[in-house]
C-alpha cells in the first residue's frame, strides 16, 4: 500500500519513492532503482553528480553507492530507497546542529 506522509513524519525503515527532480528527504539506502543519479553538492561540495546504484549479488565487488544523503536532488532516474536516519541523527541533521552550536 502506498501512502503519502508529511516529511517530518518520516521514521527508520520507512520506504519511500525516488523520482528525478524530487529532493532526498532523509539519509537513505536505495534498495532498487533505474538510472539513479543525485547532486549532493550542497551536502558534501562536490560538484559532479553521483551515481547511485543498489548492491545485489551482480554488483557487490564493483562497490556501488546505494546511499542517499538527505536534501540531496535526485537529477535523474526512479527507484524506492529505505530512511536509514532522520532529524539530528542525518547528516544534515548533525551539520545544522553544529552551525547552531558554533554560533552560540
């Protein structure tokens, strides 16, 4: 059954849809996908896109990133991916939490 849900009420192990365009809404594992590529540049400054791929007994010893950074653009492709973390516990949860601190 699929279901819409505000962002905020995300939690770990909620699975989700990917789709070009949308933004990454928590760090997140892509558990399968099609031509899945994000700009995680406002996260990590990197300034190429990434391809995303999901392991499977094919791909293992090629390492691909299955890993989705929260507020990352999906720029192409579509696929379903699994919260792995949300709020102060992300990324950009710990990134906001240090600003606030060195601002203190």
């Amino acid at each position: 059954m699929t279901q819409t849900i505000a962002v905020s009420d995300l939690v770990v192990g909620d699975v989700f849809k990917i789709e070009q365009g949308m933004r990454v809404p928590s760090d997140s594992i892509l558990l399968d996908g099609i031509d899945v590529r994000t700009d995680e540049s406002a996260m990590t400054g990197e300034p190429e896109e990434m391809d995303k791929s999901h392991v499977t007994d094919e791909n293992y010893e090629s390492n691909p990133d299955p890993f989705l950074l929260g507020k990352s653009l999906v720029t192409s492709g579509m696929g379903t991916a699994m919260v792995l973390c949300v709020g102060v516990n992300s990324r950009s949860g710990m990134a906001e939490e240090k600003l606030q601190t060195e601002e203190d």
